[in-house]
C-alpha cells in the first residue's frame, strides 16, 4: 500500500510570506502615532500640573507663534521624503523678511513687496535644485552655501532692524477671528493652515506627491518607472524656498520688522519638527500632518518650560532627547522593514 502524496513543497519552494497591507500601513503611521500621543500626554500632564492649561486660548496661541515654523517644516518634509536636506531655510527667512521690510520702507506698495518676499524664496530653492539635480553636489553642501548665500545678501540690504509698519502687512498678525469659546485665529494662521491642507493633498493625492515617495524610497525604481525625478527633485527645493519666503513674510508680520539675524538655527528647529513627526531622513516615509505634530510638541515644549519656570535653554535639552529617541525609532522600523 503506498503512501498518499504529501500536498507541502519543501521550505525552499515556497512563495514568500506577505506583509500584510494593513501592518505596512500600521509601520508607516507609527511615528505620527508615536507624534499625536506624546502631544496629548503633554496636554494631559501640564492640565493636571498646573491647571487650566489644555484651553482654547493656549492652544489658539500655540498655532500663532509657531505659524512661521509650520510652514517651513511643511517644506522641509517634501526635501526629506526624497532623502535631502535644504540648511538654507533659516537664512532665507531672514533675508526674504528684511529685503521686504526695505522695499516697504523705500515706499514700495504692499501688493508688489508680499509676492517679492515669497518669490526670493523661491529663487534661492530653485538655486539649490539646479546645483543638486544638475551638478550632482550633495544637498547638504548645496543648501549649505545657499545658506551662506541668503545671510550675506540679508546682510548686504541692512545690518539693522528695520521696521514694518505697512498695515497691509501688519493686519496678518495683528487681525483676529474670533471663532467663539476663545478659540482665535489669525491670518498668518490661516495661511499656515492651508499650506498643510494644501501639501497632504499633493503629497496624497497627485502624481507628483508619488514621485516624491518613490525618488526617496528608491531614485534607480523611480527612473525605471519613467517618473520625473529630475523635474521633481528640482520642484521639491522650489517648494521648500517658497515655504521659507513665505515664513519669511510671517516672522516679520510676527515681529514687526525684519533683521537679518533672524532665523539663526531655525533650519535645526524645522528638521527637529519634521523628524518628530516621523519623517525618517533617509526618504521615503513620513507625512505632512505628521510634521504638524511635530511643531506642536516643539511649541508646547516651549510653553512647558515657561510654565515650570527654569531657563529656555531647557527647551533644547528635551527637544533633543526626544529627537534622539525618533532617530533610534525611524532606525528600528526601518531595521524592520528590511527583514
């Protein structure tokens, strides 16, 4: 009698077990997870703290002073999906800010003055594009000397403070809507807002915001997909300029005036914001709202350390174990992935 044939294939033989779609899904949202949880870990820890913490007013405030800074981390997300880098953000703001504030004072009306702030942003990313894309020199050289760039031109308009006073450019700080229950927002608010919303439907939704994620995931795949990654590694530095122009135009309707120290650092806050909120800086992972998240963590850090009452310098000690803990994070998801 023989034996009835066995229906297994040797080890060798069979097909490859298959992640899961929903588990690759689940890996990819971790670290905005990780993001929203720390955030409301805060706003529970501070509201049991120190009381009447977790309000309408602080969080309408929280949005306000870091308008400027969710714009250029929105940026940087599209220059970090890809595996770049763009040091330049910084600098930018603050000579797009005090090349503005100069027109305005030499009596340039505001309708020509705003769209000339955003676009020397633009200039200056299309310039770190074209030196990445076209002479191959390695993004965070590229952005460096744009960096050093953009500072000296913002030293070349002034050395001084010069103030804003033009009301069309005051009215985007100045003007609030009042939505009821102190909930208020401002129109650098609203600008800021917007620049989210509008980037999570291009990176989600279009053709473009794919090839952002294929040339960080992988440039040799994205090619021989017939995908535009010249075209598109050039846009995204164009994007990431114009969001500093425009953070530009809102640091200085935030403070009344532009100088060309402003910004220094501000890059390093932007990147730290952008890696928080689970972008992995090798490319190809991460998300908008993400780096949303990110920001606030940043921001409330900063409230947090006012409420306890010790030095601000303190705000970069926890910003910086935090970044720490997502860069061993992003290390083991993508560790995991590779398996």
């Amino acid at each position: 009698m023989t034996a009835a044939p066995t229906l297994e294939r040797p080890l060798a033989q069979r097909a490859p077990r298959r992640t899961p779609r929903w588990q690759l899904r689940l890996s990819a949202w971790l670290p905005v997870l990780t993001t929203s949880a720390i955030l409301l870990a805060m706003f529970i820890t501070g509201q049991a703290v120190f009381g009447n913490f977790f309000t309408s007013r602080l969080i309408s405030s929280l949005f306000l002073d870091n308008a400027y800074l969710i714009v250029l981390a929105v940026g940087m997300t599209y220059v970090i999906l890809t595996g770049g880098i763009d040091l330049s953000v910084g600098a930018v703001v603050a000579f797009s800010g005090i090349f503005g504030a100069q027109l305005l004072q030499t009596g340039w009306p505001a309708f020509i003055v705003i769209p000339a702030i955003v676009v020397s942003g633009s200039l200056i990313g299309a310039l770190i594009g074209v030196l990445v894309q076209v002479f191959e020199i390695q993004p965070f050289i590229a952005s460096l000397a744009a960096m050093f760039l953009a500072r000296g031109l913002a030293y070349v308009v002034s050395l001084q403070s010069i103030a804003i006073t033009d009301p069309a450019v005051t009215w985007l700080e100045r003007t609030r809507f009042q939505l009821g229950g102190g909930w208020f927002v401002t129109p650098t608010v609203i600008i800021a807002v917007l620049t989210v919303a509008v980037s999570v439907w291009v990176l989600q939704y279009t053709r473009f915001g794919r090839s952002v994620y294929a040339i960080g995931g992988n440039e040799q795949s994205a090619r021989l997909m017939g995908l535009q990654v010249a075209r598109t590694r050039i846009a995204v530095y164009v994007i990431s300029g114009t969001c500093a122009g425009i953070a530009g135009l809102i640091f200085a309707a935030y403070t009344g005036s532009g100088y060309s120290l402003t910004g220094l650092g501000m890059e390093l806050d932007a990147i730290a914001a952008v890696v928080i909120g689970g972008t992995i800086l090798t490319g190809g992972s991460g998300y908008v709202i993400g780096s949303l998240f990110g920001v606030m963590v940043y921001g409330l850090i900063e409230i947090s350390i006012t409420y306890i009452g010790v030095d601000s310098w303190w705000t970069k000690i926890v910003v910086g174990g935090l970044l720490l803990v997502f860069v061993v994070l992003q290390r083991l998801l993508v560790a995991r992935r590779k398996r």
